[in-house]
C-alpha cells in the first residue's frame, strides 16, 4: 500500500496538483484531530434534530459552552462557590486563620501551576480550536475541576449520612437549589 503520508506528485497537471495538495492538507489535518482528539461538538446536522438535548441549559462543565450568555450566571458563582470551598475545607484543620489563608493560597497557586502545565496538553483533547485565552482556560479547568471533586464529595458524604444515620461531611455542602427572596 502506498505512503498515506506521501502527497501527490507535483509535476502532474495544475488543477490535479491543486486538489492533490488540498487532499493531502485535509488529510493531515483530519488525521492530527481523530488521533489527539477526544471531544467533539456535536454536529450542527444532529444538533438540529433536537436542539435542547445538546445545549446545556442550566450549567456547563468544559470550555465548549464556557461563555455562552443563555447560562445562568448564578451556577457560575455556585462553581466558583464549590471550588472554594474545596480548598476551605482541606485547610479546615488548621490553628490560625493567618495559616488556613497563606495555606489556601499556596494551594491555589499550586492548583494554577499544575493546570498551566497541562493546558496544552488539554486543549489537544478537542476537536476544534477553543474560543477562551490561556487564562481562561486554566480557570475553567480550575474551577469546574474543583467543583466536580467537590461535588463528588458533598454527594458521598450525604450518601454515608443517609446509610449510616450521621452526618459524616460538611452540613454546608449540600446539592440544594437555591431559594428565592
């Protein structure tokens, strides 16, 4: 089988070479994507068949509808509010509040640092070219990553109060919706 590497040769006819180099191009484009490539939008075709299955309208986690102005803004602050108190509660144990404060901030600087190192690395997973800057983007990952892990352990904690009949988390953390004044 011939090199799917190899582009056409160059000496064939102008049109012939044209579309040749468009081939090829298309061709590395395409396999760079399906090869690192893990996320996709769905299809505008698919999307249109239902609309509301494929946009997300209460909150979003990733940077494909990071900015969308139909999002809530107050499930922005709710992640913001969950990626705090992460970092509240894995300082709780401290004596000072002088300590918790220099503590949370290293660990937030820490946070940011690892993030920064992967950023690259992340932005591959998707298909196609993101619309947040390099800042932006370590805040996404910073905050929705946060949220999820805190999530994950307000959902565990009720569940272990639910079985054992104690409160073995922290009574703040809870999946409510707000209420209104």
């Amino acid at each position: 089988m011939e090199d799917p590497n190899q582009s056409f040769d160059p000496t064939s006819f102008p049109l012939t070479n044209t579309i040749g180099k468009e081939l090829h191009k298309s061709f590395q484009k395409t396999t760079k994507s399906l090869f690192s490539a893990r996320i996709y939008r769905v299809p505008n075709d698919l999307r249109e068949l239902n609309k509301s299955a494929y946009i997300p309208r209460i909150i979003s986690i990733g940077p494909l509808h990071w900015k969308e102005k139909h999002l809530p803004t107050p499930m922005q602050d709710i992640k913001k509010y969950y990626a705090y108190y992460l970092f509240t509660r894995v300082t709780e144990r401290m004596n000072s509040d002088v300590q918790k404060r220099k503590k949370k901030t290293e660990l937030l600087q820490e946070c940011v640092g690892k993030m920064k190192q992967c950023l690259e690395r992340a932005k591959k997973f998707y298909a196609e070219e993101l619309k947040l800057n390099d800042d932006e983007m370590v805040e996404m990952m910073l905050v929705d990553g946060c949220f999820i892990l805190e999530l994950l352990y307000a959902s565990k904690a009720a569940e272990e109060k639910t079985t054992n009949g104690r409160d073995s988390g922290n009574p703040k953390v809870r999946i409510e919706r707000p209420t209104r004044p």
